[in-house]
C-alpha cells in the first residue's frame, strides 16, 4: 500500500497553490472584476449585449458566464442580454469569426476566456470582434500570450494568476462567479 502521508501531500500540492495565487492576487484581481462589471453594465444599460466565448475547456466558461448573466447568480433580476458562441465541433458549424460577425455590433462586449493555449479559434474571433469595435472583456492567464496584445486602453483584462490551464481555469471559474455578483450588485444594489 502506497504511503498516505505522500499521497496526501500530493493531492494537496494544486490545492494550496491555488489558494496562494487567490490570496496573492485577489486584490487586483477584484479590482479588474469591478471593472468588467462597468464595462458589461454599461453595454447592457446602453442597449447591447455580451458574446461569450472560448476555446477547449474555457468554452465551459464561456456558456457559463451567459448562462449567470442570463439568469442571475441567485438574486431575482431580469435577464441580461448575453450569449455563448461555440466553437465548431464540425465542419458543418459556423466558426466563431463567422458567429462574432453576424451577432456582434459595436458597443457590445466580446467576454473571451483564454487558459493560455493554442487559442487560434478565439484569436481570430478576438480579431473580428475588433473590427466590429466590440470592447474586449479578456480573461487570461498572467502571460496573456493570446489575447494580451490586442487589448486596448478601454478594454478590460482580467488576470487569472498561475500558469497551469487546470489552476486558471478554477480561478477564472471563481472569478467568473465574482464578476456576475458584482454585475448583480450594481443592478440591484447590496443585499
């Protein structure tokens, strides 16, 4: 039988890694949140919209985060204007350039989740939503390879800390949730 005390270490390693990279940045890191729920308020009281999106596992992020500003996060408020766009899982899909350039206008947002892979997908997305002039909501890790050079002063960029695509994900999932309470807030005040 395998030492426990090793395996216990092991299991614990990712998890208090994580609670570190939080607690390190959970400053800036609710500070930027705040910023994207003005960003997404204003959009959505200026009549527009937020297209979600991502690439692999951060597509789940993506239909999630339409899913909560859909629905709410638990407060009864009405439904906000947000969609997933999805990436083709066939040939007979439309590619998310393609689904950006039929739904996006300018003034919307292009929430987009990046777990610092080879996001070429949501980069060409990201690219057409700029030509649209849709302002950029980016979700990345802290090297922000993919999306970070087209980020400009008026979008907002949400530095998800670690460099593992399983640590951002979990914080982009905890921070998604962070964003949407804010989003709830400013519509609805404290609770």
């Amino acid at each position: 039988m395998p030492d426990t005390s090793f395996q216990q270490a092991y299991l614990q390693q990712p998890l208090l890694e994580t609670a570190d990279w939080l607690y390190q940045s959970s400053e800036r890191l609710a500070q930027q949140l705040n910023y994207a729920a003005q960003a997404i308020m204003h959009t959505i009281t200026s009549g527009g919209k937020v297209l979600c999106a991502g690439e692999a596992e951060a597509a789940w992020l993506a239909r999630h985060a339409a899913t909560l500003l859909v629905q709410g996060s638990g407060r009864e408020r009405p439904p906000l204007a947000a969609l997933a766009l999805t990436p083709p899982q066939s040939g007979e899909q439309p590619s998310l350039t393609q689904q950006v350039r039929a739904l996006g206008q300018p003034g919307d947002i292009w929430l987009a989740f990046s777990l610092e892979r080879d996001d070429t997908e949501l980069l060409a997305a990201t690219q057409a939503a700029r030509e649209q002039d849709l302002t950029l909501i980016a979700f990345t890790g802290e090297a922000a390879r993919t999306l970070g050079p087209m980020l400009r002063d008026t979008d907002v960029w949400v530095p998800l800390p670690g460099t593992r695509a399983e640590t951002l994900f979990a914080i982009g999932w905890l921070a998604l949730h962070g964003l949407c309470a804010a989003v709830d807030t400013h519509l609805l005040g404290d609770s």
